[in-house]
C-alpha cells in the first residue's frame, strides 16, 4: 500500500534528485500543481508553482518525515523565491490529500516557526490538492541525467528539528 504527497518548494529538479533518494519513496515526478491553468506546460503554466509528486511506501517513511525532510531541502522563509529563482512558480507549497496530511503539515510549520532554527518564519502555503499535470520529459529525471545541472536545493544541515519535535 502506497500514499501519495504533493509539495513545491522552487525548481521541481533539485527537490525530485533529493526527495528520490529517500527510503520509501517508490516514484517521483515533477510537474505543475496549484494554479489556474488547464494541462499545464513549461511555457504556459499560469499560477501554477513547480511541484513534485511522491509515491510513498508509509511503512517506510511516513508523511512527516517527508514534510520534515522538505524544509530541509528548500527555504520556507523566502516568498515566491529559491535561490535565484523568483516568481511564484517557485513558491513553496503543501498539497495535502487528506486532512490527516494537512494536520501533519500544520504541526510541522509551527515546530518550525517554534524552533528558531530557520532564518524566518514560514510562508509555505497549505492548500487541498488539485490538478497536477505532469511536466515534460525533458524535466523528469533531470538532474540523473545532467549531474552537473542547476539545483538550488542541498540538505541543510542545522535545519532539523529538536528530536522531541521531530518525528520519531
């Protein structure tokens, strides 16, 4: 049995090259995700902000560990912007599919905006899933087939939890 998680946090390449390499996570693909614009492209995307969708083993990890590991890759300080990319296709985003992920989601931010640890308070914006339309191939699977290609996401090491507010 799988679950499925939606989250955005700037260019979807640096977040699937990560996010992939994690224990349980079965497939990725980045895509476009809560915005306006039917069937969604690189070149017309609209509202949209660049997202990836997980395919998740919970026996293995669960939708925290994920969500905790997602502030770590990306900063959820920063509005509409990662890096040197800026615009709200680059804003940071959770998806939740049920109201159990938006819990967790919510739980997480405030540990976060609680712990100090972050340069600022979060602007992750939590919304139901919508439409997620799949980018083109030429995104998926980017940064395995161009190693040396343009992320602005790295694990950040001191942007971790306190265990007793990290997920055990």
């Amino acid at each position: 049995m799988t679950e499925r998680a939606v989250l955005a946090g700037g260019c979807f390449w640096g977040m699937q090259d990560l996010i992939r390499k994690l224990p349980g996570v079965e497939t990725t693909r980045v895509g476009y995700t809560g915005g306006d614009v039917k069937n969604a492209t690189y070149r017309n995307h609209g509202t949209h902000a660049e997202g990836i969708e997980i395919v998740f083993d919970p026996a293995k990890i669960g939708y925290r560990q994920l969500v905790e590991f997602f502030f770590q890759i990306h900063d959820p300080t920063t509005l509409n912007r990662q890096g040197n990319d800026l615009g709200t296709s680059y804003r940071s985003g959770i998806y939740y599919v049920d109201e159990a992920q938006k819990q967790i989601a919510e739980e997480v931010i405030a540990a976060v905006n609680a712990s100090g640890r972050w340069p600022g308070k979060v602007v992750t914006e939590v919304r139901p899933e919508g439409d997620f339309w799949e980018a083109e191939p030429e995104h998926q699977d980017y940064l395995e087939r161009y190693p040396a290609g343009y992320t602005c996401h790295w694990v950040r090491p001191d942007w971790v939890l306190p265990r007793r507010e990290a997920a055990e």
